[in-house]
C-alpha cells in the first residue's frame, strides 16, 4: 500500500493493522499529511468523516468533532455528544464556522486527534 492509501485509512477508520504501521514506516506522520487527506475527503463528500451529521430528533447523535461544507467558501466545525442514557437524545452541541478551510481542518485535528490516531502521534514535522 502507498503512504497516502494507510494515512486515508487511518483517519476513516482510525486504525491501522501492525503489518500496516510497519509500511507507514514511521513513529508519527505530520499533522499536514493528515490534514490534506481531510481536505480532499471534506472536499469531495462535503462533510468529514464521511458519516457525519447534525443531530436529527428520533435519529442516533454522531459524537464527537466533525466538518461540513456549508455555503460557498464556509465550513462549519461541529461537536456533539449524545445523552449518556440514550445514544438518540442530544445532551451537547457546540458550532464553530470557518472562512478558511485550512484553519477549520487544523482546529478538528487538533480538537479530535490532540493525542494522536489510534496510538499514532501526530507531528507539526516530519521525523
């Protein structure tokens, strides 16, 4: 598999098999790598992750930080987190909008990834 195949991998399904981060070949992969994979998949979907949504009343609440496109040239950062009791009932949604899409995939790593993917820290360099 190629670098840019394991790192898309690794931020949709936040894992990655051992033979897997022996290919990826390093401790850590760079903040920038991660975030141009976001982009293209932001870019392409409209929301990252793929899955993401707002909370709909009677519908299961997607937890944690995720971006969509809104309007041309905004992106809405959204965290949310569902009722301990009941994964169908709201209990927290906060939302941020972006002019730059840069700066709205910066602040969802360092928001959602602050310590790394599945073990895998994330750098501002490469090592």
């Amino acid at each position: 598999m190629r670098r840019e195949d394991l790192l898309e991998k690794l931020v949709t399904t936040l894992h990655l098999s051992v033979p897997e981060r022996k290919a990826l070949g390093f401790d850590s992969v760079t903040a920038n790598e991660v975030a141009a994979i976001v982009k293209r998949l932001l870019e392409g979907n409209g929301a990252f992750p793929i899955d993401a949504k707002l909370w709909q009343p009677g519908g299961s609440v997607f937890e944690g930080f995720f971006l969509v496109k809104k309007r041309e040239g905004v992106i809405q950062l959204t965290c949310q987190r569902s009722d301990p009791r009941n994964p169908f009932t709201l209990a927290d949604q906060k939302s941020w909008e972006y002019d730059n899409v840069d700066d709205a995939i910066s602040r969802f790593i360092r928001s959602e990834w602050s310590k790394g993917i599945d073990g895998i820290l994330l750098s501002e360099t490469g090592t």
